[in-house]
C-alpha cells in the first residue's frame, strides 16, 4: 500500500485551450483534481499541478519512499485527456515548459486542435454523405463543426418531438395532420396544402359566407 502527499517545491503548468468543461480527474496518489477551462475572453487556462512525495509498504514494518514529479503527474492528466476520443486524438490540454505557456508552444496547440477538428468535421462529412442520417453524427463531430465556424448540413439542435392530442403518438412541431390518427391539428395549413378530406372541405365552402354555395344558403 502507498500513500502521497504534495510537496510545494514541484509544480507543474497544465495548460488548457479549449472551452469544454472536463470532468475531474481522479488519482489514488493525490485525489481529485479540476483542470480548469479558459473563461470568456481568456486565450488559455493554467492548472498547477503538485508534485508528490509517497511512502510505499514493503511489509515486515518496512517502507520505501519515492517520488513523483510534477511534470509526470501533469503530463499523465494531459494525455488522459487527449486520448479520450481515439487514437490521434487532441482536445488542447499541454503541460507547458515553464510556468506560463509561450506563445511557440499556444501556436502549436491551437494547430493540433485544428487539425484534430477538421478530421472529425471531415469523418461526419463522409458519414452524411454515406447514411444523410443525423443521428450518425456525433457530438463531438458537431462541437468542432461549431468551434470551426462551419455550415453543415448534418449540423442542427434536434428539438423534442410534440405529441398529437388525439392519439398522444409523437410527431414533428408545425405537422398539420397526425399521420397516425389524421387528426387536423392546423385546420389553415392542411387546407392551404389540400390536406382536408374532400368532405370536410365541402362542409368548410357551404359555412363559408363569401363562398357560392354559403350565399345561396344563405337565401
């Protein structure tokens, strides 16, 4: 069994680019840790990272101590992080070589991001064209679509359905007639598209008074 504890004379700069919010990362040798998200307007955010000093049990009464560096903590977050979406995978989290990071090193984050981006834009793209089914299109896909500033096709906030009153089957908002009952739940629309039984729209003439058929009624 081991324990740690942080040490203040180690610390590492854990840099982070991107907007999204990460969950917190657990380590046995120190807890849970946040790495911090830039806020509005902020280029990057820097998470300091501790380094560790443990003791592990040898057994018989007997312990090592040994250590962990700031930087081996830093970069073992950094590449959890990145890996999380595959292979190639790079959500522009660095351990920077300093305290702050260097306008080299920000350059460099912010081309692999992109490149990252632009390979899943491109697997969404091949995806629609394949399937030209939205629900194949991952989140990821359409989160760097937006951070890109690209117009897709497949790009959209799918909205929840409704429900017809009639029938309670769930339909698209704006439908006129419930495909699965035919109730009309936009008498204007389904008679504006010829929508409306054809005895329903002769009942609709006659109590029409501007029409033919309601003027003579109206005799």
């Amino acid at each position: 069994m081991a324990t740690a504890t942080a040490t203040e004379t180690d610390s590492a700069s854990l840099v982070n680019i991107s907007a999204e919010k990460w969950p917190p990362r657990q380590r046995t040798y120190f807890g849970s840790l946040d790495v911090r998200s830039p806020e509005p307007g902020e280029p990057y955010a820097v998470t300091m990272i501790p380094g560790c000093s443990g003791v592990m049990d040898l057994g018989d009464k007997r312990t090592m101590e040994y250590r962990i560096t700031a930087r081996e903590i830093a970069e073992d977050i950094a590449r959890e992080i990145n890996n999380d979406s595959g292979e190639g995978s790079f959500h522009g989290v660095f351990v920077a070589a300093g305290a702050a990071p260097t306008e080299t090193e920000l350059a460099d984050a912010r081309r692999r991001l992109e490149e990252f981006q632009r390979r899943l834009v491109a697997a969404a793209d091949l995806e629609w064209e394949r399937t030209k089914n939205p629900m194949f299109i991952t989140d990821l896909e359409r989160r760097a679509a937006r951070q890109l500033g690209q117009e897709k096709p497949w790009l959209y906030d799918p909205k929840p359905l409704a429900e017809c009153p009639v029938c309670a089957e769930k339909i698209k908002h704006g439908v006129a007639v419930c495909r699965s009952c035919g109730a009309i739940l936009d008498r204007e629309k389904a008679a504006q598209y010829g929508l409306l039984p054809a005895g329903r729209r002769e009942r609709q003439r006659n109590q029409d008074p501007q029409s033919p058929a309601g003027v003579e009624a109206g005799k």
